[in-house]
C-alpha cells in the first residue's frame, strides 16, 4: 500500500487515484529498443505548458508538451530508462513527492540505478511540473520554495 500524508484541501482518495495513475504513467513508461514507445496514454495528461526536469533529459529543462514526449520516446536515455515508483506523499493540494527506484543514462553514458524521488505538481487537471531528485531533501527544498513563490504571487494576483 503507498503511504499518504493528507493535503489540506484535496477533495478524496478517488482523485488520489486519479492522480497518482497520471503520475505513474508519466514516469514508469517504457520505451523498447525497437523505438516502440508506451507513451501514447500519457501524452494528454501533460499540460501543454509544461515544464519538466526529467532523467530521460539528464534532469535538463524541458518546456512544452512536445519537448517532453520526445525526450520519453526517443534516444538512448529513453531506451534504457526504467523507473518504479514504490510510494506517494502528498504535500498540498496541487503537489505530490512520489519516491521510487530507477535505472538511467547519464550524460556521459554511464548507466546507474538508484532510489529517486520525482516533485510533481499539477495544473488544470493535467501534469504541469516534474522534476527528478537524488534525495527527499533536494525534493522538499524545491518544494518549499516553490510553495514560497506560489504564495506570493497569490499574493500579488499573478499565477506562478
């Protein structure tokens, strides 16, 4: 069973699943030696605006739905990625850590495994931001940060 810590406003344990179907889909798809990609359901449960920070891109900025879909279907990054994602907690409404084991290319072409731990935020309904950490901490700092800069744009009336 995933562990959950509950957000203050999120509406229930439906939509935890809802959403934590999205986010596994994104990142536990596989993209075989052929180029046959599994991507095809994840593709519009991306925001077309999306920013990501993904493995399959060495953890480079990726802007754009398109940008995003190709970095999980094509080249070697993508071939050799494979991910698990053994829990999920949630840290708001709009924000889930999901932690998992991972195997990947470095830029260099070293491939390693290890436990790693995606920040995911969502945004009308669809996934708005991921980014990849080493650690919980790296994770949580962002996060934090994040939450700073949400607040005060809320504050300003801008979106963030």
């Amino acid at each position: 069973m995933d562990k959950r810590s509950v957000p203050r406003k999120w509406p229930g344990p439906r939509d935890w699943v809802v959403w934590e179907g999205m986010v596994r889909l994104l990142i536990e798809h596989v993209t075989n030696v052929l180029g046959e990609e599994s991507t095809a359901g994840t593709r519009e449960q991306i925001h077309p605006y999306a920013e990501m920070r993904l493995l399959v891109s060495f953890r480079n900025l990726l802007r754009g739905r398109a940008a995003i879909v190709d970095a999980l279907e094509q080249g070697r990054a993508a071939v050799v990625f494979r991910a698990h994602i053994r829990a999920f907690a949630w840290l708001d409404d709009v924000t889930v850590l999901s932690f998992g084991h991972a195997r990947y290319l470095l830029e260099d072409g070293e491939v390693i495994e290890g436990d790693v731990c995606w920040l995911t935020e969502c945004r009308d309904r669809r996934l708005w931001r991921v980014h990849a950490f080493d650690s919980e901490a790296g994770a949580r700092r962002c996060y934090e940060r994040r939450r700073r800069e949400r607040e005060l744009a809320q504050l300003r009336g801008v979106a963030a």
